[in-house]
C-alpha cells in the first residue's frame, strides 16, 4: 500500500512506494506505531481537542477554589 506515513514512536514521516500492508519506519524500524498520515492527524486532532477540554475543567476548577477560599478567609 503506497502512501505517506507517520511513526509515532520517532516522530518521522516518510513516502513508500512499495506494496507493503505493514510497513516498517526508515528511522527506528517500528512496524505497530506507523500509521498513515490521514488516520495520524485524526488521532491528533481528537487529542487536541480533550487536552482543551481538561484545559478548561482545570481552569474552571482552580477558579472555583480561589472562589471558595476568598469566600472563607472573609
């Protein structure tokens, strides 16, 4: 299957031409972290996403506490 990939483990992305369903990263040699480019930035977007909503929870939850702990030193 000739396409653009991306390793996940080296962080390399590289072009194979050849018809290979599983193909090896030209750097670390890792077959089960090389996924195709398409699939690795779905995989990515959909972690940016979470990590803005922890991001959000957090600031909500440290807002919250600065809250409760001026409304208990009055």
């Amino acid at each position: 299957m000739a396409g653009d990939y991306h390793c996940a483990f080296c962080e390399t992305e590289f072009h194979q031409e050849d018809g290979d369903d599983d193909p090896n990263c030209p750097t670390c040699g890792q077959t089960e972290s090389v996924k195709p480019v398409d699939d690795f930035a779905l995989v990515s977007d959909i972690r940016r996403q979470w990590y803005a909503v922890f991001a959000v929870l957090f600031v909500a939850g440290a807002a919250f506490a600065a809250y409760q702990w001026l409304a208990v030193s009055r």
